[in-house]
C-alpha cells in the first residue's frame, strides 16, 4: 500500500518513515492474530480489505470528501453524538489510540502512569502516524475520565480540540437536561465547522443512518449467542471496530451481509469452534484497533468469546435513538436519552452496566467472564470490584486482567486464561 499512496501522505504532514514502521508491523500482527483463523466466513474479505486499506484508500475517500467542502470530525468516545455531526454532512470517525507503536512518545511528554489508550491517541498525534488525525478538521473530546480530560488541553495546541462536558450522573432529571444543553452547544459548533444549518429533516436523517448501523451490528451480536459461535469472538470485535472508521452506509450492507451468511452458517450448524467449546464475555475497557490480544489469546486457548460488553461492543449498539416527536427538541432529547443509558464506568451509580452483565451473560450463555481493564483506568478498575459481587451471586466465574498494549504479558495472561478454563471445566462436570 505504501508506494501508492506516499504523495497523499505527504499532504497530511505525517511521518513517512515512521508510518511506514507502523504499517509493516501491523501487517505482520494482523497476519498471524487475525488472517490465520481458521474457518473464517466468506464475507470477512470485505473486512480483511477495509483493514488492508484502513491508512489508504479510506484515507483518500476522507480527504475526497473534504476536497469537496465537507468537513471529517475525529473523536475517541461513543459519547461523541456521530447523529449531529452526520445532520451536517459531515464525517466521524474514531482516531487511532489502540496502539502500543505511539506509547513511547506520549511517554516523552505525559507521565507513564497513563492509561495505554490515552498515551496511545497523543502519542499518535505528536509523531504523526495516524491519518485519520492528519485528516480531521476537528476533534471532539469528552470529560469523561480525568486522564483524558487533562490531555485535551494538550491535545487542543496540537488540533482543534471541542470538548463536550457529559454529566456524571445521566440518569438523573438534572444530568439529562445539562446533558440537552451541551447537545444544543455542540449542535452549535457543528453548525459553525461546516457553515450548514441542522435542520430537523437533516437530523432525523442523521439518526435513522445511525440506527441502522447499530441495528445491523446488533443483528451480528446476536447471532453470537448461538452455539456453535458462526463467527469468532476476535472477528466479531474486529467488525466492532472498523465500524468506527469505514464509510457508515457501506458498512451496515456489508454488516448485513455478513450476517445473512451467519444465518446460513446457523441452519447448516457450523461453527468456528466446537460446540462445547468454553464461551466466554469479555467485559470492561474499550479494545481500539488494533488491541485483539486478549480475544486472541482466549480463542487460541480454546474458548469462544461471545460478547463484548464494551464501548467496542454492546454499549455502543444496544440502544437506538428513539424520537417520540418531530421538532428539534424531540430530536435532540431523544439522543439525549440514548447516550444517557451507555452504562460507562466514569458515570455514578452505574447500576446500569451491573444488569447488564447478568442479562448478556444469560443471552450469551456464557461460561465465565473475563474482566477487563487497561492500566492506571481507574473507572473499570474500581466497578470491577461491584460486577465480580454480583457475578458471584450468579455463580459465574471471573477472571480479572489488568494489561496494557505492550505484548510483554502474553504468555502470564495465556497461562490465566488456561487456568480459568480448567476451572469453567471441572465445573461443568460437576
Ligand atoms: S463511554 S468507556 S469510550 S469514556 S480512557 S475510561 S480506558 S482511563 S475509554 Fe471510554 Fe467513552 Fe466511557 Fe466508553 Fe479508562 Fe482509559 Fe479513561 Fe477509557
């Protein structure tokens, strides 16, 4: 890919030399982590393709766009309402910060006790590797954990940075109307970027784009729930995860189709593992491409993982915006009531997410759960300590990892995840 498209990389301002490190490590990884799947669906060739062009063809199709006057907005958070900015023809997409490639030169500015994810987005922006920063007019942060609120005012002297402050307690009257006024102020701010007015005919639009998008990935996830799995744990993230950088339409066909193979796969009842395979969700910190350590260490040791519960998983997807009106304020409180129930740890009380570990877990049938957190998050951390109560209580195991990108803990996590499954199987045969 590399040859082709230098000149256009060029024109972003990023680091040739070093993008090129970037890209041949990355090749190597998806190669042995994801390509060497077995029994992989057909239609996974439209994904591996979206992956092989993830810095080049989309990055062209981006930078098309905004030759034509639109606008690309970068964000890292579901919390970033994509409806508004889609109302105003513009783009979203998520910006790279999955990668430990980028963690030593964020090292050289920020502290090292960071969460990896944060480390990773400002790492990548400070040595220009990731096109899809070089490629935003504007980036929107959110005051949702403290580590990532304070890089933001780095981050602003680097790109245009619009911070949106969200409420820590949404489920309350007051959160959700303090939640509607910063709706109606990143509306505002929108409307400025791409000189476009968000009419309701435009948002209602915008919305219904969107649902869709959730529907179909929400149509994946619960294809999952069947046994055998039609499809891996470490594709279905994989899916999750382009969803955040491929053109939005194309994706929910190609989704769409995927799925109709998954259906088929069902009938004929093939699977990507034995159907006695121990099935698994892996709960807790958002996994940003190209974070699949975990899922792959699991399935290679012989699980299936089932569900993510997770910002690149169910909390993105599980609800739809639902308008009970048709004037702007029907619209935006509809959002509002959307993104006020993603059950994320940096809310309180956050009750939400415990319930929805139960029910997922039952949906999912799965076997054990595997918590997850990045280092120094604070957020999971903690709410892991109230999810294994109540996992407990169910008579679920549940194995708790703390890890960052770097590959250096693989083999302790292999030899966790296989004594958690010895023990998910002797108490199966009791
Ligand atoms: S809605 S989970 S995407 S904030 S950056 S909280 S891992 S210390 S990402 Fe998130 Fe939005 Fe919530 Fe979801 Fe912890 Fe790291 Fe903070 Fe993180």
């Amino acid at each position: 890919m590399a040859e082709k498209y230098v000149e256009m990389w060029k024109t972003l301002d990023m680091d040739i030399e070093k993008h090129n490190q970037l890209l041949n490590g990355l090749g190597q990884y998806y190669t042995s982590a994801v390509l060497s799947q077995k029994n992989r669906p057909k239609k996974m060739d439209y994904f591996d393709f979206v992956v092989s062009e993830v810095h080049g063809l989309r990055i062209k199709e981006l930078n098309d766009l905004r030759k034509a006057g639109k606008k690309v907005v970068g964000a890292f958070c579901i919390y970033a309402p994509e409806e508004i900015v889609y109302a105003a023809d513009a783009t979203m997409v998520g910006l790279c910060g999955g990668a430990d490639f980028s963690v030593p030169d964020a090292e050289v500015v920020l502290p090292r006790s960071l969460c990896p994810l944060i480390k990773s987005f400002y790492g990548f922006k400070l040595n220009r590797t990731c096109p899809y920063f070089q490629s935003s007019d504007l980036v929107v942060g959110e005051t949702t954990c403290d580590g990532k609120k304070k890089v933001y005012e780095l981050l602003n002297k680097l790109v245009p940075t619009y911070v949106i402050e969200v409420p820590h307690k949404p489920d309350t009257q007051q959160g959700k109307e303090f939640w509607l006024k910063e709706l109606k102020a990143f509306k505002a701010e929108i409307e400025k970027l791409t000189g476009k007015e968000i009419t309701t005919e435009k948002l209602n639009q915008a919305i219904e784009l969107i649902n869709d998008k959730r529907r179909a990935l929400r149509r994946l996830s619960d294809l999952r729930a069947n046994s055998p799995a039609p499809i891996s744990g470490l594709d279905g993230l994989l899916i999750n995860q382009i969803g955040f950088m491929d053109d939005v339409r194309r994706f929910t066909v190609k989704v769409n189709d995927l799925c109709d193979e998954l259906e088929q796969r069902v009938i004929d009842n093939e699977g990507v593992a034995k159907e006695d395979a121990p099935r698994l969700m892996i709960s807790g910190s958002p996994m940003a491409v190209p974070n699949w350590k975990v899922h792959s260490i699991a399935e290679e040791s012989g699980a299936t993982v089932t569900v993510e519960e997770s910002c690149v998983g169910t909390r993105y997807f599980t609800d739809l915006v639902e308008p009970k009106g048709t004037t702007m304020k029907d619209l935006l409180w509809a959002i509002d009531e959307k993104y006020s129930k993603i059950p994320c740890a940096c809310f309180t009380p956050n009750d939400r997410r415990i319930d929805s570990i139960k029910q997922l877990a039952k949906q999912f049938k799965v076997d054990g759960v595997i918590y997850y957190t990045l280092q120094n998050c604070h957020d999971y951390n903690v709410e892991g300590v109230k999810v294994e109560r109540a996992l407990k209580a169910q008579d679920l195991p549940m194995l708790k990892i703390e890890t960052d990108y770097a590959m250096g803990d693989s083999a302790q996590i292999k030899t966790r995840i296989e004594a958690f499954l010895e023990i998910i199987q002797g108490k199966r045969e009791h």
